[in-house]
C-alpha cells in the first residue's frame, strides 16, 4: 500500500515509521516547492502533484493550511482522506465553528467579525473579555488578540482592521473568553465502516502559546465520555475517515471545543510509548482500511516538547521509560525539534522519573516542566 502526504514534516516522518512495518510505503508532498520527497531521509522522489497522486493508493495530510487548488485536486483523484471538507474545517475557523453547531458540540459563543460594525456587535453581543482569532492560519497562539477593557477597543480595532485589509480572504472569529481550569484534547479514529477508537484524554500544558507537555493517565470517567461523544458526533457529521484531534478546555467538569485538527496531532505523541497502536498507525489503519488497533493506554505516559533546541543531555537517556525523538530538522528559535516521551508503570513512578529529567533539563529550554510534574499524584 503506498500513501502520499501532503506535507513533509515530522508528523509524515512519524507515519513513515509507523508504517513500514505493515508494509505501507509512504511519500511526502512539499506543498511550497511542488516536490515529491522520502519523509525520512527527504530524498527526492519527483516533481509534481499529478505524479504524486497518480503513484499513491491513498492521499492524506500532516497540515490543514493547505492551499485550496491542491486540496481540489486531491479531492477529484477519489483517493483523499479525510477528505476535503474536513482539511478546510481545520484551517478555517469560520468552518470550523458551522461544523460544530451542525454537530451539536458546545464551543465558546462566537462572531465572526469583518468590519467595524461587527466588531462592535461582537462586543455587544458576547460581552469582555474576548478573545479574537484569526479565521485562517492562525495557530501556536499565532493570530490571536484579547480585549479586556472597553475603552481598549478603539486601539485594537486599529490593529485588527489593519490585519482585515491585508488579505481580503481573512477574517476573524470574536469568541467569548473562557475562563477555564484546564486544557485537555482526545485524539481518536474513524473507520470507514463507522468503527471509531479514542484514547485516553491528555492533559496539555502551554508556554506562550507553544505545547509544551501532554500528560496521559487514568483519569475521569465522566469527562472521557463527554468528550468521546463529542468526538462522535463531529466525525459523524465530517464521515471522517482517520484521525481526529479535538482540543477542548475544561471547564469545572464540562467540556468545550476549543479546536479541531484534522490529523494526527502534537498532543498525541505519548502514544508511540503510551499505547499497543500509536496514532500514526492507528491513522494509517483507518486511511488504509485496515482494521483499527487498541487505543487503550498501557502505561501512564507524557510528552516533552522540545522546542528550539538541537540537543539535551545525554543522561536523560540513563531514565527507565525514555524515549527520545529527533526530527531531523535544522535549529531555529522556537522550532519543534524533537520530543520525548516518558512512561512508567504507575502514576507515582511516572512522577519521580518526570522530575529526574526535569532536574536534567535546562529550565530556560524547557520552562514550567513542573507544573505539570504537581498534577501526578
């Protein structure tokens, strides 16, 4: 079975180590340099979409900004999954939040603002603070302003008119600030057939907006059903076929979207230690029309982003339960270079580990680290 990614980054690299052992053969579609490259070794293996899809059985992607023509291509070749429609939902924020009233999914109220007047409506309508995003591109905390005060307004309309007006395809979506405990996301998978596995709910911790830790654990019952059937009903609604992420913030033991990702997803990581079948496989089945796999977890796990950095210290590989993930990409501030990931057979064990290499780590790198190190009981 051969699949095209579009998209060549680490998340078609981590497919690509999933999937050989099924003997699925994976490619890696550069959308900016129209290339056709091996996800590991970025070897080139071509030039041009019409050869990329033409070799592929099935056509996937590790990004949703992507741009419309090539997503209209793949979608005509028949062979795309999730599909075109579910691609555009996770760019587009407009999409997004239509997909979720569709679905009957509770989100944060929303705006969406284009002009002045919908700006000021925005304010009457949903109240302060407000939190406004960018419909298109936006993410990492990229694209995104608050509005706490009323007589900040005048001000922030300046700079949101100026981002309107530099591209006539972008819009805003005002949502009503949520004052939430916590954030968590639930990756989970669609057959074709209906059949539909989720993992165990992550807890995730940001720096500036950057995923920064995924904590994966036994935990609520009572929040792992609400947001399983959440998950249901937007895949339902999509006939995704594939892996989903779903953000969500917690709040006081209800859960709203916060967002969609239609792919595997950063927060998923864990499972490549944490469970039977990683998410990269277990996207590859439901694409590929395999069965699915156990998305049960094995063992308590969490993730470590590594952000910026081209290395760490070599003892943290003395640490039972590490793994340590390169993604072969060259330094850049802020660039995700890598992750690890960490397991152990119990929550209390999973503890001490984490602040064993937490106590390896530079603190300037790797910031807040024991935030989430507190949650482990």
């Amino acid at each position: 079975m051969k699949v095209l990614v579009l998209g060549a980054g680490q998340l078609a690299r981590m497919m690509s180590l999933a999937g050989a052992p099924l003997n699925i053969s994976i490619s890696a579609y550069d959308v900016n340099s129209d290339s056709i490259v091996h996800p590991l070794t970025q070897q080139p293996l071509g030039k041009g979409l019409d050869k990329a899809i033409a070799d592929a059985d099935v056509v996937t992607a590790e990004f949703e900004h992507i741009p419309l023509p090539i997503l209209a291509q793949c979608q005509q070749s028949g062979k795309f999954l999730p599909g075109e429609t579910a691609i555009k939902a996770g760019g587009d924020r407009r999409l997004e939040k239509q997909l979720l009233d569709d679905a009957g999914v509770r989100s944060a109220a929303y705006h969406i603002v284009n002009n002045k007047a919908d700006f000021e409506q925005a304010i009457r309508k949903l109240g302060l603070p407000l939190v406004f995003k960018s419909a298109l591109a936006g993410y990492d905390g990229k694209g995104q302003w608050r509005l706490k005060r009323v007589e900040d307004a005048a001000a922030l309309w300046q700079q949101l008119d100026a981002f309107l007006q530099a591209d006539s395809k972008q819009s805003i979506v005002a949502e009503q600030f949520i004052p939430f405990q916590r954030e968590v996301s639930l990756i989970g998978a669609r057959q074709a057939n209906g059949d539909v596995k989720v993992f165990p709910l992550t807890e995730n911790h940001h720096v500036n907006g950057v995923l920064s830790v995924s904590l994966a654990v036994d935990g609520n019952k009572q929040l792992q059903q609400q947001a399983e059937q959440m998950f249901t009903a937007v895949a339902e609604q999509l006939n995704y076929i594939g892996v989903l992420a779903i953000e969500f913030f917690d709040v006081d033991g209800e859960l709203l979207v916060n967002e969609i990702a239609p792919r595997v997803h950063n927060s998923g990581h864990w499972t490549q230690q944490g469970a039977d079948v990683c998410q990269f496989e277990q996207h590859l089945r439901a694409v590929c029309n395999l069965p699915l796999g156990s998305a049960a977890l094995v063992r308590p796990s969490l993730m470590v982003n590594i952000l910026g950095e081209d290395s760490v210290p070599e003892a943290i590989l003395d640490i039972p339960g590490l793994h340590l993930h390169w993604y072969g990409k060259t330094k850049r501030a802020g660039r995700k270079m890598g992750h690890i990931n960490l397991s152990a057979a119990t929550t209390t064990e999973l503890k001490a580990r984490f602040e064993t290499l937490i106590s390896l780590l530079p603190e300037t790198a790797f910031p807040e680290l024991a935030i989430m190190a507190a949650r482990l009981k």
